[in-house]
C-alpha cells in the first residue's frame, strides 16, 4: 500500500495537479482516513491532496504548501484518471 501511495504523491508532484482526497484514496483502495494517517504531518510535496468542497489542503499553513499549488485549476475528482493514468 505505501508502494501505491508513494506513485500517487510522485504522480502528483511531477503534473502539479491537486487531487481529492476520495479519488486517491479510492485509486489507492484504502479510506481517506487511512491515507491521510499514511501521510503524516503537512509537507509541500502532499499538499496536493486537498478537500473536494474547497479545493485546499485541510489544516495547511502557507508555508506547508507546494508554491505551485495553485497553478492550475485543475483538481483530479475521479479514482478513474488515477489508475488509468498510473495503472493502479
């Protein structure tokens, strides 16, 4: 499992894409809790992952965010684009 999550967040980080937590966590085959515990504390490089009502990562200082987290608007909803994409 931390194999599949570390493709997610290398996927992430190198297409500069946020994604909600649901849709990875659904790729991944674990909860959004599970993968929110699996991630640990707020670091730039899983800043990615963010709330599917606001588009942000949850309880993230500005200092914890990638700076280019905002350069697209663009937010991955779906399990779908994920496994097609990295063949999970």
């Amino acid at each position: 499992m931390q194999d599949k999550i570390a493709v997610v967040v290398d996927y992430l980080n190198e297409v500069k894409t946020r994604c909600t937590f649901n849709a990875a966590a659904q790729a991944i085959g674990i909860t959004p809790q599970a993968l929110k515990k699996q991630l640990g504390k707020p670091r730039p490089e899983i800043s990615w992952f963010v709330s599917p009502t606001s588009g942000e990562p949850m309880r993230y200082t500005d200092n914890d965010k990638h700076p280019e987290l905002y350069r697209t608007r663009r937010i991955i909803t779906s399990a779908k684009v994920l496994t097609r994409n990295l063949g999970l």
